[in-house]
C-alpha cells in the first residue's frame, strides 16, 4: 500500500519564504495570471497562479507565490 500511495501523491516541495518584495518582483516576473475565488460551502477558495507553463493553488497568495516559486526553482534548477 505504501508504495501505491507514493506514486498517487503529488510531489510538493517546501515552499520558498520570500519577502514582500520578492514576492512582488516574482509575481512581475514569471506569473502569466492569477486568480482568486471565492469561498462557498463546497470550496476554500484561495489563489491559483498559472506561471511559466506552472499551475499552483494556495489559500492565500503569499502561500501561491512561495510553493509556485519552489516548484519553479525545482524545475529550473
């Protein structure tokens, strides 16, 4: 079971810590849109960015911003 749960389970990695400022010039930079939706009784809603061919979605956006850049970095790197 474990090793079915680890081919279903996305990779995330650990969200960078930016300040506002790097959030601001990153989101400048390589964020192509985002979008932020509402609450409802079925969903959180929250932020999703679609950036450089990358999609990520967070509750706020700082959390967006922060795991979209890791996943950037983990990409480009």
């Amino acid at each position: 079971m474990g090793r079915w749960a680890e081919l279903w389970t996305e990779h995330r990695p650990a969200p960078l810590s930016l300040t506002d400022t790097e959030i601001l010039d990153w989101l400048g930079e390589y964020c192509d849109q985002a979008i932020y939706t509402r609450p409802t009784p079925e969903y959180t809603g929250g932020f999703t960015l679609f950036c450089d061919d990358i999609k990520t979605s967070a509750a706020t956006l700082r959390a967006a911003v922060c795991l979209a850049a890791a996943k950037w970095k983990e990409v480009n790197e």
